[in-house]
C-alpha cells in the first residue's frame, strides 16, 4: 500500500529544511575552498610559535641561625637562595590542535652562605642561688652555618634517551568562547580546517605542562661552639645524586659531638606548568605575561606565533647544511681525534653560522673522553641535531620517531625528504663498504659526510625551486661547486 503524501503544511517545512541546510553547506563549502586557497597561495596553513616559561624565586636564610642571647658579631656572606627555571617550547598549530616539538630547559641555582655569629658574652657562671664567683665570657658562644646547593638538569630528550622514561611536554589551546549550537560547531571546524595559523582569530585559554629530570647536590654544615665547655659540636650533610628509579636513602655517622650524614638523592621528574589567556590573531601575534607572583616568587611567560613558511625554513636548513659539508672538509678539525671529531665540526658551524664560538661551557671539546668515536653497539657518535642516523649494520635509526617530531615542529616535509635523502645516502655508503663506513678515520669520515650532505641539500634545492620560484638559488649553487671541487680535488 502507498504511503499518503504529506499535508501541504508538512511538505512546507521539509522544504525549507532541505532549503537552509542547502544553503548552510554551500555556504560551508564556499568558504573551505577559498580559505583552502588562501592557504595554499600565502603558506602551509600552520602555525610555528615559541613558549618561553619562567619561575623565579629568591629566598633568605635558608638555614635555621641560632637565636643569640646577647648582642652579636656576624662575619662571612648572608644566605640567599636564587633559582631561575625556563622552559622553551616549540610549538606548531594546526587544525585548531597544537603540539610540542622541541623543548629546551635551562636551570640557574644559587645556593650558598658561609655566615658565623660569636655572641658578644656568655654568661658561664654556675646555676646557684648566691651566683659566687662570676664567669662571663668574651667573646661568648659562636655558630657557624653553610651550605652550596646545586641542581643537575638533565635536557628533556637526553633524559628520555637515557633512561627510557616517558617526559611529558603538552600544549593545550581552547576557546575561551565555545560554540553553543551544532551549527557553531561545524562552522568552527570548517574554519580550523582551512585556517591559516591554525585556528580561528579570537580570545583562548593556553595551557603548558612540561618535564625533566633533575637530581640535587650539594652540601651542609653547622658548628657550634660553647666557650663555657669548651666543646664544639659539628654537624654535616653531603648530597649526591642517583639514577632515578632508586630509593632516596641516608647514611649517617653519629660521633660524641658531631653527625655526618650522606644522603643519596636520584633523579626525579621535575615539571613546569601554568596557563593564561591570549588574544589570537592568525596572521601572527605575541606577548608577554606574569602568570602569578609573590614577594619571593613569581612565573611568567613570553609567547609568539607567525604563520608557518616552508621557503624560510628550507632556505635556513639549507644554509645549515652547506656549513657542515664545509665543516667536514675543513682541514684544521680533521685533524682531531675520531673521538672529538664530530664535535669539533659542531664548534666549526656554530661559528660559521653566529659569527662568534658557542657560549662558555657548551661544545667543550676537550672534555669528551678518549675513545674511537663509536657507541657500545658499534653506532658512530651523533652530532648535535643527529636524530635520525646509519648503525654498523647500515640499518637506519629512529626513522619513525624523527617523523613524529618533525610533525611537531611543523617541519616541511620537503626538509625531511632531504633529511631522508642524506641518510639513505649512508646506507648506501655502508652496504657497498661496512669496514669503510665504520672507520674512525676523520678523513674517510669527513668524506662519506661531506657527500651526503650535498645529497640532501640537491634534493632540499630542489624542492625550493618549486616552491618558491622567486628566490635566487644561485649563491647555494656556487657554494656546492666549490665544495664538490674540494671534495674531489683537496
């Protein structure tokens, strides 16, 4: 049996259902295509940005001083405990979702006092109700308190390497206005979808958390001293630290007028978090904030954001890579030992690169043990910003993982075709000669990096001359000409 038509009334409202739905997606749909087009012509519809979080906190007397009974002489260096932690994120937006790429903490402690008290007198005349025979003392009693405290901070990714611990950097970003209705919520998708800078312009709430580990050293002491008795009580406290995972403990040597303690501290998870509002603008925007603070503490926050360019950062890992194929053929570096080898090159870049050596304390060459510039499994030493690399075996390392935080970093994928390129290059190396490809030879070395660093930086070219038709290649061109002459013709 039929089914009957529907009331006139009834047809009526279907209609106009079906009409404003209609218009509802053709309006969608316009909009997706020209933002998707926007993207397309102007960049790569991403965000990059940089989160820098600071705490700072200040403290005096951080050891109890004993309290005087008479007016008092103090010698030596107050106490004061300063402490500056910061935490940089890189961060890249997209589809209205942020992630973390690289995270860099730094960790400034300073902890020290060396202060003495000596009482003016002491009262040492015996406890006796005609208080015969007066005896004070001068000076009088004295006490003397320091300590030197110190944090070790361990990067976020070399702890995670090292002890294979799970190091938590999250992102969150959230509409301080969220959208009421289903069709609020479409739109705002449709919008995060195609939006350059990832997410629509308006006010959000940001939300950092980040981890590392630290571990804690150090020292304390304390000495008390009674003129009436003549004794001297002394007081002491070592801290070393663990691996983590290990239970924190305490050794201690009680002796008939001093304690020695050595506590074992390990390393523990140390976090930095906090959140605050932004206005947002997609075609770029930044400031500053202090979070919270107190008379001794506060944290506070600078953030940018600018719409991602892929010709800008192919151009800058380019330029990067044409210092290190110079870097490997410079003669002076090979000369250094397989050991230091690759560290030495580093130093050659970041000059090359800043125009000045790396600041006091980073790529202290002559610091790295001797050895023949391999890991235990046979894996040749890394560089800095090695994560992806060739084993003796010639298998490739840490593909899957370098992918994923490449993503994070909202690196082109045109940079890790390049990258791919360069370390397929070694595979390569290695299968035709392993022996060759293990040496610790600098010059055999220097020769096998310098050529796979012309692989990837042609294929990087290349994919610059696609997409930025516009810039003139020709200074990298000549740069690789004469490093190939070179190369070829020491």
């Amino acid at each position: 049996m039929e089914k009957p038509f529907p009331s006139s009334h009834s047809g009526v409202k279907d209609m106009q259902r079906f009409f404003h739905a209609m218009i509802f997606l053709w309006t969608l749909t316009i909009l997706a295509v020209l933002l998707a087009s926007h993207v397309s012509a102007e960049g790569s519809g991403q965000m990059t940005g940089e989160i820098i979080l600071t705490l700072e906190s200040n403290a005096s007397q951080i050891l109890p001083h004993q309290p005087a009974r008479a007016p008092t002489t103090t010698t030596g260096d107050p106490g004061m405990f300063r402490m500056k932690d910061t935490a940089t994120l890189k961060v890249c937006i997209q589809n209205g979702r942020a992630s973390v790429g690289d995270v860099k903490r730094e960790f400034t402690l300073i902890g020290e006092e060396d202060l003495k008290t000596v009482d003016a007198k002491t009262d040492c005349t015996p406890i006796h109700p005609t208080r015969s025979n007066i005896d004070i003392r001068r000076p009088g009693n004295w006490h003397r308190g320091s300590y030197n405290w110190k944090f070790l901070l361990m990067q976020p990714e070399e702890a995670k390497k090292k002890y294979n611990m799970k190091l938590e950097s999250r992102v969150t970003i959230t509409p301080l206005v969220r959208p009421k209705t289903q069709e609020e919520r479409r739109e705002r998708k449709v919008l995060k979808e195609g939006m350059i800078g990832g997410l629509p312009m308006g006010k959000y709430k940001v939300w950092v958390h980040t981890e590392t580990l630290v571990a804690f050293s150090g020292y304390m002491r304390s000495e008390s001293h009674n003129v009436c008795t003549g004794i001297t009580t002394s007081y002491f406290e070592q801290f070393l630290p663990d691996d983590p995972g290990n239970n924190e403990f305490s050794k201690i040597n009680r002796g008939e007028h001093s304690t020695s303690i050595l506590s074992i501290v390990p390393y523990r998870k140390w976090p930095l978090w906090g959140s605050w509002e932004i206005d947002y603008d997609p075609s770029g925007s930044g400031g500053s904030n202090i979070i919270w603070e107190d008379k001794k503490s506060s944290l506070y926050v600078q953030w940018s954001f600018k719409p991602n360019d892929p010709c800008q950062k192919l151009k800058d890992m380019i330029e990067n890579d044409l210092a290190y194929a110079e870097g490997y053929l410079d003669r002076a570096t090979r000369q250094k030992p397989m050991n230091k080898y690759k560290c030495y090159v580093d130093r050659w870049v970041y000059e090359r690169l800043h125009g000045s050596p790396p600041p006091s304390g980073a790529l202290d060459c002559e610091k790295i043990p001797d050895g023949d510039g391999k890991k235990p499994g046979g894996d040749r030493e890394n560089g800095v910003g090695d994560e992806i690399w060739v084993d003796g075996n010639c298998n490739l390392m840490n593909e899957k993982p370098y992918r994923e935080k490449a993503k994070r970093n909202c690196t082109p994928e045109e940079i890790i075709s390049g990258v791919l390129a360069h370390e397929k290059t070694h595979v390569e190396q290695c299968k035709s000669d392993r022996a060759r490809f293990n040496t610790s030879n600098t010059e055999v070395f220097g020769d096998m990096e310098v050529a796979a660093h012309l692989v990837g930086i042609a294929n990087m070219l290349q994919s610059l001359k696609r997409l930025c038709p516009n810039y003139d290649t020709t200074p990298y061109e000549i740069r690789m000409e004469s490093i190939n002459r070179s190369r070829l013709k020491p």
